[in-house]
C-alpha cells in the first residue's frame, strides 16, 4: 500500500504566485537563476539557487549558500511572501502543453515506502547529489521543491480530479520561458480528502519519474530525525516528503538524444559501414528525419540524416532493460563501435532533452561543435513501470519529462 496524507503547505498569496515561482533548481545553471531572477527579490532562486546572492563564481557547494538559503526561506516567510495554509490539504497541479493536460494530486509520501521500496526507482542516484540536496533539505527543515510520482490509472482519483478542475483553480498563470500553462486547486473538503488517502492506500506502488535524488535526500533526512529523536512515534511530519503524483497514462515523455564528439578515429565511411552490422542503414537525405517506432534511430551525420533499424537478435524482448532503445544504441554504437562506455563520466557526449527538437541536434553538429548526433525514439511510462516493478535500473539519460514542474506553488515543512 501507498502511504500519503495532507499537510499544511507553505504558498505564495494569490498575486504574488508569479514573482515567487520559478524552474526547478536543476534544470538551469548559476548564471541561467541569476538572469531569470534579475531585480526580483520574491524569486524563488533565491532559496533553490541562493548563490546568486554571492558573487559571480561563487560555488553553489559553498557552505555559506545553503545558509543563505535558510535565512531567505525565513524572510520569505516574515515578509509574507509565503504563507503556511492552517490546516491540511491535499492539492490539485495541473500543467498544459500543446494543448494536453495532465493533473497531478500534490501529497506527502512516506519515507518509509521509499525505504522499503513501494516507491519504486529506475534510475541510480549519486551521492554527491543526494547530499547536496540533504544539506538543502536539513538547513531549511522543508522539502522546498515537489518531487513527479505516476501511479497506475485510478477512475475513482480522477472524478475527482475533474470535479475541482471545473472550479475556478487558486493559481492560473503561463509560465515565461517553457509557455506552458500552470494551474492549482486547495482541496478543502474532508471527505475528498479521505477518499485521496484511502485510494492510494490500494495502491501497491508509486513510482518516481523525476527527482531520484531529491526522493533519496527527503528519505534519508527522514531516517536521521528517526534516530536523532528518543521519542519518535513514527507520525512526525519529518517522515513524509512533498511529491506531485500523476496518473501514468497523463504523462509525456519525450525523446532523449545524443551528440557525440567524435567517431573513435573512424571516417565517416567507417562508421557508417560498422553499423551496418547491426542496423538495417538508410539515407534520408538533408530534411530533419525523426524515429517512427521502437528499435529505429535517427543518425545525423556529415549534413545527411539516415534511419538506423535494429536488427532481428539485436535486442531482448522478454527482458525490460534489453528492449530499451536506449540500451540497443549505448551497447551497439556508443559502447561497441565508438568506444564511450561509462555514460555518465564521458565527455566524448552530450545529452539533449527532446523539448528543444531535432533541429537542436543539426545546429550542434553542423556548428562543429560535434561530429554526429542520434536522435532515440521515446521511452514509454509503462516500460519504466515495468522496470521499476522487475528491480533494475534504466540506463542513464533515458527519459526526459515534460513539462518539468514548477517550484514555488506549494512548500512542506517537516515540522
């Protein structure tokens, strides 16, 4: 069973919800929160990326920004720019793009379900990631920004969705940069609230699309305040963290490409030739070309796009990991013919979020900034369900989300 319960979440007032909210702390850099938040002190940057209230260069590592961003979570606070709600609630998020939406119920989860392993991974973490973000969790005693849970499709969950949605929502805003559509609803009534805890109660798992290591830092700072209180009775608000959960068939996931540097000393005849082994090769010509289906890439190569189709005995049906196209291309042409094993070290590759097209990958190519790039067909919700549900773990850089969610609409505080 899925554990979750309401919480008195810490929000920005009505009109100000713009000026507060922002991108999540890991999508941009430094200098990227510095522009975004320019003159405006209610940026949320400030307490997800509090260096840029140092000099140009300062480390974000620096023991003094995760300080800094305790002392602006505070003033925040007295100044009014976010207010705690007095009582629990659970809430509704929803987001369009092109078009589509999908609603999310905004919940605390327990850690212990992360612990035991009902909230279901399928990416490794670092360490030194998670502990950037268990310094940022313990110095603000708060989960400041939401991590993105799916859950198996759930009618009695979505009458109830839609019912809200009909309402006229507390924050409606078009948020700059991505254009997409951002809205939020307080669920206030008692009944809807029990019906939320007790369907998720029925709900074997969760499973964790974004935020691994925010996942990992809000259950380890939750096991440390287990030990550090004699008294702890296992209901304290520091053994839940704040997560946004989306029905599975809701979510979009986009294509995540790759550019490689070079082509491990081969021309580009060579190359071509040597993925012949294993691919069905065919020129495309100069317009962009996208992968249609499963097991079918998109090189592009020397101004020429060409479709890559795995071949028969390339790849394993029955096993989870070795259907993934993500797994076929980093065995067969990254790992096998140019020689970058370790995905995640290399600097012989960059990864490229589907969100900014194919055209992102010709620019970096024809730029000469690098020599190839390959476009992946998507990773489907219900193979990273069945992943997550088998034990493994997905390849790196294999799924990309969109939209990201947007920090700043609701806060939970672990006391």
């Amino acid at each position: 069973m899925a554990i979750v319960k309401p919480f008195k979440g810490i929000r920005p007032p009505k009109e100000l919800v713009e000026k507060v909210e922002s991108r999540p702390y890991d999508v941009l850099d430094s200098e990227e929160a510095r522009a975004e938040a320019g003159d405006n002190e209610k940026s949320l940057y400030h307490i997800i990326k509090p260096e840029i209230d140092f000099p140009v260069g300062t480390s974000e590592y620096d023991p003094r920004v995760y300080e800094k961003a305790a002392e602006n979570f505070k003033k925040f606070q007295d100044k009014g720019w976010l207010v705690q709600d007095a009582r629990e609630h659970y809430y509704i998020y929803a987001q369009t793009m092109t078009g589509k939406t999908q609603y999310g119920l905004v919940v605390c989860a327990h850690t212990d379900d992360y612990q035991k392993g009902n909230i279901k991974k399928h990416e490794l973490t670092r360490r030194d990631k998670e502990e950037d973000r268990m310094k940022h969790v313990r110095v603000n005693n708060a989960n400041i920004e939401p991590v993105f849970f799916a859950y198996p499709d759930n009618q009695v969950l979505d009458k109830l969705i839609m019912r809200y949605a009909a309402t006229k929502p507390e924050y409606d805003f078009i948020a700059p940069i991505d254009g997409f559509r951002h809205q939020f609803w307080v669920i206030d009534n008692d009944e809807d609230m029990q019906t939320i805890t007790a369907e998720f109660a029925k709900m074997p798992s969760l499973y964790i699309a974004d935020g691994h290591h925010r996942s990992a830092a809000a259950a380890l700072v939750g096991a440390e305040k287990q030990k550090q209180n004699p008294n702890h009775r296992g209901d304290e608000e520091y053994n839940y963290f704040m997560a946004v959960c989306f029905q599975a068939s809701q979510l979009t996931i986009l294509d995540y490409n790759r550019v490689v540097k070079d082509l491990n000393g081969l021309t580009s005849e060579e190359f071509l030739a040597a993925l012949r082994k294993n691919f069905t090769v065919e020129d495309k010509g100069t317009d962009i070309y996208k992968p249609q289906q499963l097991h079918e890439f998109s090189l592009y190569l020397d101004q020429h796009w060409y479709s890559l189709k795995a071949k028969e005995g390339t790849y394993d049906n029955t096993d989870p990991i070795g259907v993934l196209d993500v797994d076929i291309s980093s065995r067969l042409i990254l790992d096998e013919i140019l020689n970058i094993g370790d995905l995640r070290s290399s600097k012989r590759i960059d990864f490229v979020g589907g969100l900014r097209g194919l055209g992102e990958l010709k620019r970096r190519v024809d730029s000469g900034e690098m020599r190839a790039a390959l476009a992946l067909y998507p990773v489907t919700m219900q193979q990273i369900m069945d992943i997550a549900d088998s034990g493994k773990i997905m390849p790196p850089k294999a799924t990309w989300f969109e939209p990201k969610l947007r920090s700043g609409l609701v806060i939970h505080k672990l006391s």
